[in-house]
C-alpha cells in the first residue's frame, strides 16, 4: 500500500509533463505561422527601397524652394517668435509682480515708522504741535 502511492503521483505527474510539452510544442508552431503573417504585414507597410530613396531625395542647395516648404518655414518662425514673445511676457509680468510687491512692502514699513514717530513725538495737541508750528 505504502508504494502505490507514490507510483500514482510518479504517473501522474509523467502525464502531466508530457501534456505540457506537446502543448508548448504546438504555442511555439503558432508563434511561428503568427510571425510570418507579422512579416508579411510589415513588408505591406513599408515602401520599397527605391521608392524610399526618392524619397528621402533632398533638393540640391541652388534648386528654389517650393511654396510650401516656404510656407511651413514661415509657420515655424511665427510659432517660434510667439513662443518667444509669451515667454519674455510671463517672465516681465512676475518682475513687474515682484517689484510692485516690493514697493508695497517698502511703504508699508516706511508707513509704520513714521506712524512710531509721530506716536513718539505726540504732545498732546491735535493736530500735533510738530507740523503746526509758526516760525516767525
């Protein structure tokens, strides 16, 4: 009894592998026929070589340009220019931003020190005596 189970699992496992391997077997057969239906799709897609080159051809250096190689040359200046434009924009209005805090913070201190000043200065009569004195 102690023998025939181990033999069981043994065959069963025996079975098993041999199930795996001829289904592996049959996964890799499809792989290939998928590949080949692959290449035949990429080959479709792509040109042939002598139609590539022509082109890929550039004008020679002296040759005009065509119309709209000179309109895309021109869409790509003016995008550029107003890419320029928006950047040097947003970076003068943070200056402006930061100087017009700047100035306030400035005031507001310049504000408290005399508003100190006063309060120090103060003898009582209002409008002080300071600012409503007569030289005679």
């Amino acid at each position: 009894m102690a023998w025939r189970q181990p033999f069981l699992i043994c065959l069963a496992a025996i079975a098993v592998l041999s199930m795996l391997q001829e289904g592996a077997a049959v996964s890799v057969g499809m792989r290939q026929v998928v590949g080949q239906e692959a290449q035949e799709d990429v080959e479709e897609i792509f040109m042939q070589e002598s139609d590539a080159l022509n082109f890929l051809k550039k004008r020679s250096k002296r040759s005009p340009r065509s119309q709209d190689e000179v309109n895309v040359e021109n869409r790509q200046k003016l995008r550029a220019d107003e890419l320029r434009r928006e950047y040097h924009e947003e970076q003068r209005n943070e200056f402006e931003n930061f100087v017009e805090e700047q100035n306030d913070e400035q005031e507001e201190r310049s504000r408290e020190t005399i508003e100190q000043w006063r309060q120090w200065h103060y003898d009582g009569l209002y409008p002080s005596y300071l600012y409503n004195r007569h030289h005679i």
